[in-house]
C-alpha cells in the first residue's frame, strides 16, 4: 500500500473534463434551438437582400426614364390612318397602281357608272409609263395619292431617302396634273416609326386599310366579294389594286352593297377627320378628346 496521501473530492464540486478532451455534444433540444436561430437569422439576411434588390431596380428605372433606351420603349408607336370615327355611313374604296394598267379604263367606267369617286394610290414609275392614264384618272375626278417613287421597302430606308421617295412621285404627278399629293400609302403595307413621322413632317397623311379585298392573290372574283362584303363598318377603309385578275368582275357587286347599305363612298381625303386627331392602338382615327373646363 502506498504511502500518498489520498486526495478527495470536495463535496458539491463537479469533475472537469481532461484537458484537451471535448465538450460533450449538447442534447437535441438544444441544438434544435440553435438550428432554429441560425434558419431565422438566414431567412431575415434573404428579406433584407430581397428589399436591397428591389429598392436598387426601382431608382435604376426612375433614373433611367430620362434615358434614350427607355424612353423608346415607353413611347407610343407611331400608326398610320386605317379607318376613321365616322357616325355617318360613309366610307372610301382605293386602287393601288404599281404595275400593269389594262384594266384602269374599266375600272374607272365602273366607278362612273355606280357615281363613286375614290383614291389611287400611284407609284411615281407607274406614272412615267402611263402618263396619259394619270391624266385620265385625275380628269374623272378621283384623287393621287403618293405610293412611293420605285415602290421600295420604306422601313429600309433612311430619312433622306424616304423624303426623296416622297418629293420625286409628287412633282411627277403636280407637273401633269398641278395638284399635289397630300396621302401616302408605304408599298406593301411597311412602315416603321421613321417612316410614318417622316411622312407627316413632309405634309402627308399616312393611310393603310381595314378590309382588304385580296384581290392579287387571284383567287377568282367571288373571293374578292367575300373579302369584302362580310363585314363594312363607317369609316372603313377598302384596298384593291387596278391590276388584278378579277377586279372587273367583283368590283360591280361590292358597289352594289355597300350602296345597297347606305354608305356614300368617298375619297380617302374625305373621310379623314379635320382639326385635331388621335389614333388607337388598332389604327382607327377619333377626334381628340376635349377636357371641359371646371
């Protein structure tokens, strides 16, 4: 037996783990508290990251509205006229003329015949072959409207080159007929912003369509009258072309109806709506609108 003193415990005191020995692990309730906190603090920094987030984007936009990109999305686009707000049962019919000019004759003593008067839409190199076709046209009393000089893609173009579009057909048609055109109607129906503002800077109205007869599809004549017929409202607006297949043989039944309806049919010019205008989204001119004053 050893000769040491025993050393003993005093009572109460706890025994201190070894140095260099590990905590025991907590118990899971403990450590489901403290898996809770680290979840909350991890939730609260994703909300306050969040907000930082939206916070930047809103002054982003707000700084950015005086910017040049933004502002082109926010601005209207630019339309042309296809129908009008008319309370009265009046509506015009139109003939593009780019190419061939047999069948202009006829259709001129068709529109004589049902006491119509209409628009054609010319293309300035039409107007160098048919010179005399121009001067027929104008004499029956129905109006030029300005179709392009070469009939080109007009959203292709560049300003200088619109303008020039523009001013070379008009001076053809002035010079033969001393009247100058005051509509224009992009070829193909293609127009962009550019365009369209261009156009109304030099003085024209910009004009489209809302029924489109589908007449250089050649699909025989009873299609055209379909196209046409199913459905006229005041203020339309209705596109043919002077050369089609069966334009002759349809265009005497669609004047049928729509005399037959009551509408008067008139030239483009005279279904535009005077003073101040707006246009809507669907192309449709309305007077403007007028705050009374309180």
């Amino acid at each position: 037996m050893s000769n040491k003193p025993l050393k003993l415990r005093p009572k109460g005191q706890s025994l201190s783990p070894p140095v260099g020995r590990e905590q025991s692990r907590a118990g899971p309730v403990q450590r489901l508290k403290e898996l809770k906190s680290v979840k909350n603090v991890r939730s609260l920094a994703a909300k306050v990251g969040l907000t930082l987030c939206l916070l930047a984007i809103s002054a982003a936009y707000v700084v950015g509205l005086n910017d040049n990109a933004t502002a082109v999305v926010a601005r209207k686009r630019e339309l042309p006229v296809y129908s009008v707000e008319r309370s009265d049962k009046v509506i015009s019919i139109s003939f593009d003329a780019s190419w061939g000019a047999d069948k202009t004759i006829a259709i001129l003593d068709l529109l004589d015949q049902y006491d119509v008067k209409t628009t054609f839409f010319l293309v300035g190199g039409w107007v160098d072959k048919y010179p005399d076709m121009l001067k027929e046209i104008a004499a029956r009393g129905h109006e030029i409207g300005n179709h392009s000089d070469t009939h080109p893609h007009m959203s292709q173009l560049k300003e200088q080159a619109i303008k020039d579009e523009l001013r070379i057909m008009s001076d053809k048609v002035e010079k033969l007929t001393g009247v100058r055109p005051t509509l224009f109607r992009p070829p193909y129906g293609d127009y962009n912003d550019r365009v369209v503002q261009v156009a109304r800077a030099e003085g024209y109205e910009v004009v489209q369509w809302s029924i489109d007869s589908l007449d250089w599809k050649d699909r025989g004549t009873q299609d055209i009258i379909k196209q046409c017929t199913y459905r006229v409202d005041n203020g339309d607006i209705v596109l043919f072309h002077n050369d089609s297949n069966d334009i002759v043989n349809a265009l005497p039944t669609v004047l049928q109806h729509y005399q037959g309806l009551g509408f008067k049919i008139i030239p483009v010019s005279e279904i535009l709506l005077q003073g101040e205008t707006t246009i809507d989204v669907q192309g449709k001119q309305h007077p403007k609108a007028t705050t009374e004053p309180q």
